[in-house]
C-alpha cells in the first residue's frame, strides 16, 4: 500500500453518524462534496481525503493503520476491540475525544410478559443481538449462563419471530421497543461517537495536521453547547444575575447611557438557558435578555 501525504479520515457512508460526521468536518473548515457513488470524497482546501465506509469497518480499518482517523460510535468500536484481542489482531487505537453526537445504550430487553426480577432472570435465555463480545462481557461479569443468536439486523422482531427469548440492542428512545411489545432491562454499555486515530506513528505534516483538526474540533463543539447572553441588570442585583448565568463566571459589564442604576451585561455561557433561568433573571430586574448562538470559538 502506497504511503500517502493525504490524511485519510473514514466516516460512515450513510446512517446515523454519516450526516453529522460531515457537518463536523464542515464545520472545521473541510471543504469537500459528496458524491454518493464514490467511496472517497476529497477535499478540495485541506490535503484530506474522506473514506465512506460501513461503521462496522471503521474501527479495523484504523487498527490496522490504513486510515489515520476515524469517526465511529464507541458501541462499535469496544465490539471489534474485543473481538481482535480474542483472535489475536491489531486492536490499537488513539481515542482523540468524545463527540457531541451518536448518544445511544447498548440494552437487554426481553417480551412484556416475561417476568423479570435482576440479571438472575436471564439465566438460560437465548438472547439475538449484533454485539456478542460485549453481550458475553457483561453475562461473563453477571455470572449469567446464556445462548446467543447472532443477527445483523431486525434483531427487535427475534423474539415474536421464535428465534430468541430477550435481545440485547441498541436503544435511544425506546420506542422501536415499545413497538416491538419489549422492555428493557439492564442497560450494558452507554456509548457516544467518538474521534480515534491510528497509533501509526504519523509524518510531523499529518501530526500537524491531526493537531489542528482537533483544536478546531473542540472550538466547534464547545461553540454548539455554549451561549452568547446579553441583557440589561439593576446595579444591585448584578451578582445574583451573573450567578444564574451557567458557567459565565466572568462577563462583560458595561455602564448604559444615562441610567446610572443599570447596566449592560455581555456574557458567554457554557449551556443553554432555559425559560425557568430567564424567569428567574427578570424577577430579579433583569430585561432585554437575548440569548444567541455561537458559530465558532477559539483560546
Ligand atoms: P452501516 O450501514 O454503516 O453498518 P448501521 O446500520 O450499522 O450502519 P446505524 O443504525 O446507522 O448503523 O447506527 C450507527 C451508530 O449510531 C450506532 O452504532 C450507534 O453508535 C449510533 N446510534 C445512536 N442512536 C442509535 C439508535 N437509536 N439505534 C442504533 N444506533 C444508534
Ligand atoms: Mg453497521
């Protein structure tokens, strides 16, 4: 395989990362267009090449060094960790940070009419999932003997179709579920996307490289969870105002014209407000509050 100077990052082709992979990216300043039927997408303004691949590849792909990064859920990454540490493959990889998306559990779940107590209620069931390693992890931690029944998807009907007693799923919501006439029962693994990379030594370029993704990756996501606030305080009240402002320890107070007893206060705070701050910060005096997005943050 021909080394190239290009930083090759895989993200899902399409699915439930594949669109805010993209938007990430995007929004580090990656320019690059989409075209369905290819499997590389490069970018047209950094030396960065996008690999549209299954999710299921990505974490192979970076453990054996043929991609440099990788946006992947972990669900699916702690999966083939396992599985190639059993069978003696690569299973090496730098996680670079959790991402703001891709928030689901890993989930047994069993009929509504099967009565469970704790773990011990699932004593000799057959369980369908598309994670046997990290189903066996957790039995092997409960002490639970079981038999699995290994699908790669619809895993939610095994049950009603008499392949299996319970399944272990993913679930965001519960409805799929609920639809399906299941409820869950022990939660086995919390998972979000996260950024990894190879631990193939990288060319100091690509490092360089690497590095600034990350920095902006951080600025982009601290910009999506943060606020710009702005309002008018009476002076009195100011400090009880700027201790309602989540995580904005430090604003901007500045003197408004001609009114000696207000002032103006410019703040950026680290979570949304929500209707019941604002409340609270107009009982207090507070008034013109603006609440604004932030596109990009930096130092
Ligand atoms: P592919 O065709 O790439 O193999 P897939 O069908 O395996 O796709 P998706 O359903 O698109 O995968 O899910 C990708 C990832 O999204 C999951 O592995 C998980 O990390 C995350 N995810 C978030 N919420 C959910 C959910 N409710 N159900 C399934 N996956 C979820
Ligand atoms: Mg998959």
């Amino acid at each position: 395989m021909s080394e190239s100077n290009r930083l090759r990052i895989a993200i899902q082709k399409s699915g439930r990362l594949s669109k805010e992979s993209q938007k990430l990216l995007k929004g580090c300043g990656v320019k690059f267009t989409v075209n369905e039927q290819r499997l590389i997408a490069p970018s047209d303004n950094m030396p960065i090449d996008l690999l549209r691949v299954r999710d299921d590849d990505i974490p192979g792909l970076i453990m054996d060094g043929v991609v440099d990064l990788g946006i992947i859920g972990e669900n699916v990454l702690e999966e083939e960790q396992i599985e190639r540490q059993d069978t003696g493959k690569p299973a090496q990889y730098k996680k670079l940070r959790e991402l703001d998306f891709g928030g689901c559990r890993l989930s047994l779940a069993v009929p509504n009419e099967f009565k469970y107590d704790n773990a011990n209620s699932l004593e000799g069931l057959r369980i369908a999932t598309s994670y046997p390693n990290l189903l066996r992890r957790y039995m092997k931690q409960q002490n639970i003997n079981y038999s699995d029944c290994m699908l790669k998807g619809s895993v939610e009907v095994a049950p009603r179709a008499g392949l299996a007693d319970g399944i272990c799923d993913l679930v965001s919501t519960g409805a799929t579920l609920e639809a399906n006439g299941l409820y869950e029962t022990d939660v086995i693994y919390r998972s979000k996307a996260c950024l990894i990379q190879s631990t193939t030594e990288q060319s100091p370029s690509k490092q360089a490289l690497i590095n600034k993704l990350i920095s902006r990756m951080n600025g982009v996501i601290t910009a999506r969870e943060s606020k710009y606030i702005l309002l008018h305080a009476p002076t009195e009240t100011l400090d009880q105002i700027v201790a309602l402002l989540p995580g904005a320890e430090n604003p901007t107070v500045l003197p408004l014209n001609d009114d000696t007893n207000r002032v103006a206060i410019h703040a950026v705070s680290s979570e949304d407000l929500f209707w019941d701050t604002m409340e609270e910060l107009t009982a207090l005096g507070a008034s013109s509050i603006l609440v604004m997005p932030i596109e990009k943050m930096m130092g």
